[in-house]
C-alpha cells in the first residue's frame, strides 16, 4: 500500500544519509590525522551516498508535484531530518579538512 511506499522511500533516504554522516565523520578523524588523501576519499564517498539520498527524497517531491499528496509522516520528517543533518556534517568536513592542511603546514 501507499504507506509501504512511503516507508520504504524513507528508510532508503535514512540510510544512505546514515552511510554518509558516518563516512563524513571518519574524513574529519582522518583529517585530524593528517591522512588528507584517506579524508577526501571519504568526503567523495560520502557525496555520493548523498546523492542517492536526494534522488530518493526526489522522487516524493514529484510525486507531490504532479497532485500526489503525501499524508503527513513522521518518519519522512525524519528521513529529511536525517538528510539536511548529513549535508551539513559533509560541509563541515570539507572545511575541517581546509583547516587541518592549513594547520598541518604551519607546524
């Protein structure tokens, strides 16, 4: 059923946005180590999971385009929660890795 649906679009953005929080967060402790190449690596991978999450979060925003009305749903909330945090934590990374070089030049 349309729920179903609903879920599994959600839980498909929150895991792709998980994987990349998580790939985000290992390129800032790379960084930190002055492992810039491994950082960057992470960061690429990390906007590509990124990416799925957004084709996913896509998909519902054309359907509600094309008259489809969604119901409200807590856990699509959460899946775009989810996806704005990632985004966020992607961007920080890519300063902290900036800053790290910077800092790794200066010593």
């Amino acid at each position: 059923d349309k729920m179903d649906e609903l879920e599994l679009v959600a839980f498909e953005i929150i895991s792709n946005v998980g994987m990349a929080k998580s790939l985000a967060i290992e390129a800032i402790r790379e960084a930190r180590a002055g492992n810039f190449e491994e950082a960057e690596k992470k960061v690429d991978e990390a906007k590509g999971f990124l990416l799925e999450g957004h084709h996913a979060h896509s998909g519902l925003i054309q359907n509600e385009a094309s008259g489809k009305k969604l119901e409200f749903s807590l856990i699509i909330m959460h899946a775009e929660d989810q996806l704005m945090s990632a985004e966020t934590i992607k961007d920080i990374a890519v300063e902290l890795i900036e800053l790290n070089k910077k800092i790794a030049n200066i010593k």
